[in-house]
C-alpha cells in the first residue's frame, strides 16, 4: 500500500513486474552481478621505464607474472615474456590490455643476446637485472610478493632500476 493524499492505493508487484519488466526483489541482485562484470572487464595499461642501463648493447628481455608461479625464473608460465632492442636510456616498455590484478615483472639487460642471464665462476650475474618494486637483492632473488604492484586504474606506471653485480 502506498498513502496517496488521505487514501491508501494498493499496489501490485506483478503490475511492477509487467510494466517495468523487472521484479523489484531481484534488482539488488542484479544490479551486484552488472558492476561486478563492468570490474571483469577492465582493462589497463602498464608502463615500464627502465633506468640504470649501462649501455645499449644487447637487449633487454621482460617478463610479466601475474602471480606466483614460477616467478621470477619461469619465463614459461609468465603471461608475457618479451625481448627488446634498447634504443633508448631510459628505456620505456608498455603492455596494453591487462586485467585488474597484481602483477609483478622481472628484467634481464640481456648484453650477449642468449636470452638467459649469464653468471660468473662464483655464481654471481654478470648481466645487469631488475624487478618491480626495486626490493633490495640480498642472497635469493625476491619473492612475488616483494615485487608486487597492483593495476586497477587505466594506466599505471612504474620505474625499475637495473642492477649490476660485476662488471660485463
């Protein structure tokens, strides 16, 4: 019922559902299942800029994980692993079309062109590296959760200083 003046007018849910082709108890619902779509859909860029490089030689590979398996030495089960000739320092790097979600990116200043990271008698790299978030290398290379960003907005840009334990 519905006070109208001084008379109470009594309204029928189903001439509600027929005239405006929707159950009212079902709107809430629906309304939850449309912005939750509308978020599934989303899609953001990324932008890498790449600082530190000590030179042009070679190229520098990429790989973008959006989760932990197999970061950071499983190229294969990243959702991008991608190789570019450097033109320029910094260098910049995009990817388009990525899901809201956290992602977190591995760099190699591949200077030899083999496409895996060259290590010395001791073990130790002797190509410069990187990884997002730039957390500080200690005996073990850095967990995902270390490196992890989030994207959620239409663009969403970070930095990533390469590092170099010895010397080419």
């Amino acid at each position: 019922y519905i006070l109208h003046g001084t008379r109470n007018i009594k309204v029928s849910f189903n001439f509600m559902t027929k005239r405006f082709g929707i159950n009212l108890v079902w709107a809430p619902l629906l309304g939850l299942l449309f912005s939750t779509s509308a978020k599934a859909d989303f899609k953001g860029s990324l932008n890498v800029e790449i600082d530190g490089l000590r030179n042009n030689a070679g190229q520098v590979c990429i790989t973008l994980f959006g989760s932990s398996k197999g970061f950071p030495n499983e190229g294969k089960k990243a959702l991008q692993d991608k190789c570019f000739k450097i033109t320029e320092i910094p260098l910049n790097i995009k990817f388009n079309e990525l899901k809201a979600g956290s992602y977190a990116v591995v760099l190699l200043h591949d200077a030899n062109g083999s496409k895996k990271m060259e290590m010395d008698s001791l073990g130790m790299p002797t190509e410069g590296f990187g990884f997002s978030q730039n957390p500080e290398i200690t005996n073990r290379a850095p967990k995902f959760s270390e490196s992890a960003f989030f994207i959620a907005g239409p663009e969403t840009n970070i930095k990533i200083n390469i590092k170099y334990m010895s010397g080419f």
